[in-house]
DNA sequence: ACACGTAGAGAACTGGT
DNA sequence: ACCAGCACTCTACGTGT
C-alpha cells in the first residue's frame, strides 16, 4: 500500500491528505474518503524490551475489531519454503504441518471465534453495499462482539444477528439508513432483521432516540445536489411540523421528502416529486399527502 | 412533463385472548 | 402464538395544467 505516493484525493481532488498513523488510515480531511487502511504504523513502540533503544521496533497494523482476531494475527504460509525459496527437509515439512493446524485450531478454536469470523465476512459485505465507514463498521462490529459474548446469537441466524447489529450502530449514530436499506442488502427477511434487533437492543441496553425526518435531510439535499439554504429550510420546516405534532405515526422519510419538496420551491430550486420521491424510498402519494397537510397547518404559502 | 386525487391492497404496529 | 382493528403507505389509475 503505497499511500505516501498519493497527493490527491481520488474523490474530491483535495490535496489536503492526512494520515491518521495510529489507526493505520490515509483519510481525505475534506471529503473524508479513507483512501488506504491497514497501513503498517512504522513507529517505535513505546515499550522498550532492550537496554540499546534500538530493540524498540515492535510494529504492525493497529488493532481493529474488523477481524475476529483483531487483525493480530501471523500467518504461516502454506508453502514448504524457507525464507530464501528453499525446499523444507521432511523433518521441519512435518513440524511446521503441525505449527499451521495448531495455530488454525488457535484461531478459529472456540465457537464464539468462529462465528465472529463467519459474522465479520458479512458485515464486511453489507457494509460495503451500505458504504458505511471504517467507524461506521467498527461500531457494527463490536455491537455484535458483544452478543455474541451474551450468547444472543446462539440459535439464531448470523446474517440477521449482523444486519441487527448494523442497524442498531446506524441508529446509535444517528446514521440516516433505514431498516429498509439494510434489510435490501442481507439475505434475510425484514421481520427476522427487526427481531434480532430488538433482543440485542435490549439485552445490550442500547438507549436510542428514535429517529426523527431531521437525519434523513442531509443525505436526500445530497443526493439531490440541492444547496445548503434548502437544507437549512427543510430543517426549519420539520422543527415546526414536529411542534405541532405532525410528524407522529409517519413515515420519517416521508415527512423528511415533504419538507424537502417544500423547501425546494421556498428556495426556487425545484426539484420535481418524482425526483425527490426515487432518492427517499417514499412514492410520490406519500409527499403529496405529507407536504399537503404541512403546508395547510404550518401555513406555507408557495406560489 | 408534472402535479393532483382516489380506491383498493397490503404491511406493520397495538392490544386482546 | 395467532388474530382483529387500526392508521399509514403503496400501486395503479384517471384527470388537470
């Protein structure tokens, strides 16, 4: 991973690159694109094993929950070469056979172990079709480390225990994805996903708020390239509805598209419902419906 | 093209048993 | 665990500008 070569955002074009050394990340400061992890930390450790000074050399990549191992691991390879290319005699061949089966039985040894590494291989997946960040899935992954400690996992699907563990992150950090999102990208069904979800949750003693329009506003302006005034619009709109109770027993993402349409046009930036309805998942009834009812109590006039 | 309105179907939550 | 009732959303229309 050659990330010092690199002086250019690939996304943004920012030349404002930092490495992040201790977490082994090379992250745009601008769009905050991670463009290389697991970068080997190429610092002295601080603990000093000799008296020279020069034994403090300890390095690797910084430890992450992303690996059922944390990412600690050595690897013996399979080949029966030494360090040079050379052939193994038959004594060392049987000897480092041995090694390599120990050290497998070491690392996927108990149950617990090698469920997470089953589970990490489908949060890795699903996180990259939800295009979480490293953050985002480190937090998914040790909400899951955690239930698999409680023994929450035990008789119950993987993939919905770690769509489970993936939502609950999203609404911990106030992400905006919905149940839908998530449950579009696993292999099981909804009712499984909002089951795991609630044991965990409540075996974890997880405290969420329950998500309001507000989250979603950003990500939609986004997607419909709307500038920063409507954003800002479409937040004041929903602060008002949720005063007035407005927003009870519907759909966030409804009243959020609503707000959104609404503030488009405040803004003369229109956007049509049909676009608005395609980046929120909501049809274009359900704006309809939402803006109608908003604009009558909250009295918007729009021309 | 876009916005508007409606009807029937359907999914999801609540409370009851 | 299943069921009924409920409010809300969706699909699929037709209509109007």
């Amino acid at each position: 991973m050659k990330s010092e070569n690199i002086v250019k955002c690939p996304e943004c074009d920012s030349r404002s690159i930092s490495q992040d050394i201790s977490r082994g990340e090379t992250v745009c400061a601008d769009c905050g694109l991670v463009i290389a992890e697991n970068v080997i930390d190429p610092r002295e450790e601080w603990t000093e094993f000799g008296t020279d000074g020069a034994s403090k050399s300890r390095v690797g990549t910084p430890s992450t929950p992303l690996f059922h191992d944390k990412g600690l691991t050595t690897a013996i390879p399979w080949q029966n070469k030494d360090y040079y290319g050379n052939g193994l005699s038959g004594k060392t061949r049987i000897q480092f056979h041995r090694l390599r089966k120990w050290q497998q039985r070491a690392n996927t040894a108990n149950g617990n172990e090698r469920n997470l590494a089953a589970a990490l291989v489908e949060l890795d997946r699903i996180s990259g079709r939800l295009s979480l960040s490293r953050r985002h899935r480190e937090e998914a992954a040790t909400i899951y480390r955690m239930a698999v400690d409680r023994g929450l996992v035990r008789g119950r699907s993987i993939d919905s225990m770690v769509a489970a563990s993936v939502y609950l992150m999203n609404q911990k950090l106030q992400l905006a994805r919905s149940l839908e999102n998530i449950v579009d990208v696993t292999r099981c069904s909804r009712k499984e996903v909002s089951r795991a979800h609630k044991i965990i949750k409540a075996a974890l003693g997880v405290r969420t708020t329950i998500p309001g329009p507000g989250i979603y506003v950003s990500r939609f302006c986004n997607e419909l390239e709307l500038p920063l005034v409507v954003e800002e619009r479409s937040n004041e709109v929903i602060l008002r509805a949720e005063k007035l109770e407005l927003t009870h027993g519907r759909s966030p993402m409804g009243v959020a598209a609503a707000a959104i349409y609404i503030a488009s046009r405040l803004e003369k930036q229109f956007r049509t419902q049909r676009e608005i309805a395609d980046v929120s998942d909501v049809t274009e009834v359900t704006i309809r419906n939402r803006y109608k009812e908003l604009v009558l109590h909250l009295e918007i006039v729009l021309e």
